[in-house]
C-alpha cells in the first residue's frame, strides 16, 4: 500500500473511533441521563452544536494549514454587538446580516493580514484579537443587550421543520458543510491547504502561493463567523458583547478531536463534524446533570490536551513497532 493509502487508513480509523464513542455516549447518556433522549433535547443539542460546527469548518482548513485563529469566538461577539447597535439604530434586519458577514470578513482580514504579511505567528496575533475584538464589542454595545429582534428571523433560527425535532437551521448548516468537504478534499484548493500544512517552503516550491491562500483562509475564517454571531443573536434574540464567550476552546477542541493535528497537514472534516458532536453531547448530557460551567470548561480543556496528546502517542507507538519490525527483518 502507498504511503497516502496509509496515510488514509490511519485518519479514517481515527474518524472511525471518534464516531464509535460518539455513538457510545449518545447510547449511555440515553439511558442514564433524564431527558437526553427526548425530541425537544435534541433539537437544544442541534441548535448548540450549530454555532461550533459552523464555526469549525474554516478553523478545520487554518488548522491544517499549520496556523490557528482563536479570535472566532470575539468576532461572533462584535458582529453580535454591531448587529444590536445597527438594529437599535433603525437599519432593517436584511442590510444588518450581510454587514456583519462582510464586518467578519474584514475582522479575518486583519488577521490574514499580520499572519502573512507581516509574518507574525498566528498564536500570538489571534489570541492579541481576541481580546481586541472583544473589548471593541463592548465599546460598541457596552454591558447592556439589545433584543426585539423580527419574530420571523428568531421563530426561523429556532424553529424545527414541521413537528419534528430538527432545526431548520441544520440544512443550510449541511449544505455549507459539503462545500466545505469538496473543496478541502475534493479540489486543488484543498491540496494547497494539506501541502502547505505539510511543509510550507515546499509548497512554494510547487507553485502554490501559501500566503495568499492562508489569508483567504482567516477571511472566510471571520466571515463565517461573523455569520454565526448573527445566527447566535437570533437565537437568543439578544444582541450582546459577550455572546459566544470562550466557544474557541470548543471549537479548537472538536477540530482536533476530530483528527485534525496540530501541526498541520493532517485531517478530515468528517472526523471534525464528528468530534463537534461528541463535544457537543459531552456538554448537553453534563447540563443536563446540572454540572456547572465551570466544570464544562474543565472538560472542554481535558478534551483538548487529550487531542493533542493521544494521536502523538499513537504515531509513536507505531514508529516504535515499524522499527521493530524492520530490525527483525534485518537479522
């Protein structure tokens, strides 16, 4: 077998396991958490994975570029912010939403911006707007909330299709979700995105401009984020600078999880939508126990270093049998 064929192998059988606990948890939380299983929970559970999942579709294509953006979580809160601000300024709902898609965009853009022009590391540049993006929602809003949004766009978000328990919001979710799966896997724009995480001198090598791509990345990057502020704020119909606090943590922890590794070069978005709704069932089941947030930020960081740690120890421990192997074959 060719060493892609193996390379395949092993993330299938990663997603594999991922989706074989999914399943388990789902199962053993049906029947050992009160309320899990019902129609109107999972509906919750849907609508709570929406803003992760969406979120971690372009994360998946930075990641495995070898960068990261933990400034998602503070663009959705601006947009949030803007969206209330320019809604309590009088602006129709229908101008309101593509500005803050396209304000997202501009927010992703700086970040593309310092990243590779300025060739600062993504860690230090993200986590620096994080807290700027987050400190110029409050100054947008301040600590108050602006809500009365339509009711035709909140019963939407909210609403499932006919009497069933799924969210309209989830069709559109999986429409962008497959033109995501084609593009990372399916075209040379996502073997751009695997070369350059596998080597980025190399990639240029090949002709592929890993700047330019990696900028577009933080651009969707905060675009769709700022897609999910405004999804986030119909929701709750409440436009606040504090939505979607700390849903990096989360969604940086579903996308390793799912198999992406952090260094670049490696993963799949079937094993990320995977790991979105292993987190997302971790989360809802502990709710539902009455556990604190507190203590859903202790699993959600648990869950990150074991994705980080789990596949190095794996790929060590089969480097160690291949090199047996071949120190048989030797004598």
């Amino acid at each position: 077998m060719s060493d892609q064929g193996n390379r395949l192998g092993r993330l299938l059988s990663w997603d594999a396991a991922v989706v074989l606990v999914t399943v388990v948890v789902l199962i053993v939380a049906s029947g050992a958490v009160e309320n899990f299983g019902t129609s109107r929970n999972f509906t919750f559970l849907l609508l709570d994975l929406l803003p992760i999942a969406l979120v971690a579709l372009p994360m998946t294509f930075v990641i495995v570029t070898g960068e990261i953006d933990l400034s998602v979580a503070s663009t959705l809160g601006l947009t949030s912010a803007v969206m209330g601000s320019l809604w309590d300024a009088g602006l129709t709902i229908e101008m309101i939403i593509p500005l803050c898609i396209v304000l997202g965009g501009v927010l992703g853009a700086l970040n593309g911006f310092f990243v590779t022009v300025l060739k600062l590391p993504s860690l230090a540049v993200t986590i620096g707007t994080l807290a700027l993006y987050r400190g110029l929602a409050f100054v947008v809003l301040g600590d108050g909330a602006v809500a009365d949004f339509p009711r035709a766009y909140t019963s939407w978000v909210t609403g499932t299709m006919g009497d069933g328990p799924i969210p309209n919001v989830l069709i559109p979710l999986i429409v962008v979700a497959l033109i995501f799966g084609i593009v990372l896997h399916a075209t040379p724009i996502g073997r751009g995105v695997f070369a350059a995480g596998a080597g980025e001198q190399a990639a240029r090598f090949a002709g592929i401009r890993t700047g330019r791509l990696k900028f577009w990345l933080y651009v969707v990057s905060g675009a769709v984020a700022g897609l999910a502020g405004v999804l986030w704020t119909l929701r709750y119909s409440s436009a606040r600078a504090d939505n979607g606090f700390g849903i990096e943590l989360a969604v940086v922890a579903a996308v390793l999880l799912g198999g992406v590794s952090i260094f670049g070069g490696k993963g799949t978005l079937p094993g990320v939508l995977a790991g979105v709704v292993l987190l997302a069932s971790l989360q809802n089941a502990l709710r539902l126990q009455d556990v604190s947030n507190e203590a859903l930020n202790i699993v959600t960081g648990v869950l990150l270093i074991v994705s980080v740690l789990l596949p190095n120890i794996v790929t060590s421990a089969r480097t160690a049998v291949r090199r047996r192997r071949q120190a048989v074959l030797r004598h």
